[in-house]
C-alpha cells in the first residue's frame, strides 16, 4: 500500500497522536490458548496462501506477524533515467527501544479471506483516504503522524514491539492477534477477540525524517 498524501501530510505534520490506536493500549493481556491456536492457525493460512515463508517475507515478533513490503526511497526516480532504480541509502536509523517514532497508518479487522486477508478499514490518519469521507467529523480524525516512544506502551501492544528492528521509510503491513491488540475489550466498531491488520508508514525516527536522507518525493501523476 502507498500512502498518497505523505508528503503533504509529513511537512504539515503537528505533534497530535491518534487517540484510536492510544485508547486501551493496555488491553489484550487474556491468556485463551484455544482463541490464540485458532488465530495462529488462520494467520499462518492466510500467509502460506500468499506464498510467504518465514525469515524471508515475515517475521514474527511476539505472536505479531510483522512484513515489510517496500520503503518511500522505492519510489524516487532518477532524474536523468526514470526507469532507473535508486537505492535506498545505506546509512537509514532502524528504530531501538526507547527511540522516538512517528508513522502514518490505516488499521482493518483481520479476517485471513480475500487478496489483503482484510476487511474494511476502522481507523486512518492517512490524509487520502480522510479526505474522500463525507459528513466526517474531523475532531476525531487526525491527519498528523502518531508519535510514539517505542516500548513505551503509547498505542496498543502489537504495534508497539514491532516498530524495533523497523527502518525510517518503511512501509509494513502487521498482523496482529488480539490479545496484542483490543483483547475482550469492544473498543467502537472493533469487536471482542478482533484480529487486526495495521499498515504503516515510518516518516520520523528521532526528529530524522527521509528528506534527511535525500528523498526526493516522484512527480505527481497527470490528471487525465
């Protein structure tokens, strides 16, 4: 998935963090090992169907299913040959506990059916989409990146440990069982024992961000 509006949204971006992700961060410590086979089970058939293989196209990090998919560097072209491929820098922070983070996001229920194994989305600070909703309230609906202290317990658990290891610009997609998400708790329209499936963005590591590092975003696409 790309995120539209990144740019707009990161030289824009204020300190306000989504209090979705924030609310109940701490929910999601039950101990039902039937519910939690059950979930692995239709996580690890939904991967082997995509024909995922551990170590190389995910990860696991406390029963998080952690896939990295891209970086915003993917998309720079060469000036001078724009079907070049320009490398990612080398020297790129990768996140550490404790190190300060922000990142743009849309968070689904995850069914483990259809292509994304997701439903409709629930939550979103991605400027593109929030802009194509009418009649939305935007006091609830922050378009500024969530900011976090990693470990530090500021959004939900199955975000929270695996943002480490993570590098600015990268884009992930997460796969999270419920007792690292919202647990038994019903939080809005996620319901009890929900899965969730969170992609992200990285746009900040430390106050760093990727025109840091040279990005230089692609030119917009013609309008037809």
């Amino acid at each position: 998935m790309k995120f539209g509006s990144y740019i707009r949204s990161l030289v824009s971006a204020a300190t306000v963090a989504a209090a979705f992700l924030v609310a109940m961060s701490f929910a999601g410590c039950g101990d039902d090992s039937e519910l939690q086979t059950k979930e692995e089970e239709t996580i690890l058939k939904f991967l082997t169907s995509k024909n995922y293989v551990e170590d190389e196209d995910y990860t696991v990090i406390d029963g998080v299913y952690r896939i990295i998919t891209g970086s915003v560097f993917d998309d720079m072209e060469d000036p001078e040959d724009p079907d070049a491929v320009v490398p990612p820098p080398a020297n790129l922070p990768i996140i550490a506990a404790r190190d300060e983070a922000a990142f743009f996001y849309v968070l689904y229920i995850f069914t483990g059916t259809g292509d994304s194994g997701a439903g409709p989305w629930i939550y979103t600070n991605d400027t593109g989409i929030i802009e194509q909703i009418k009649n939305l309230n935007s006091e609830y609906w922050s378009k500024d990146p969530m900011r976090v202290t990693v470990g530090n317990g500021d959004v939900i658990k199955g975000i929270d440990v695996a943002l480490s290891g993570c590098r600015l610009g990268d884009y992930i997609t997460l796969i999270i069982p419920s007792r690292m998400g919202y647990g038994g708790e019903q939080i809005g329209n996620i319901g009890k024992d929900k899965m969730l499936l969170c992609q992200l963005v990285i746009t900040e590591v430390n106050g760093e961000t990727p025109f840091d590092y040279g990005y230089v975003p692609p030119p917009p696409a013609e309008e037809e």
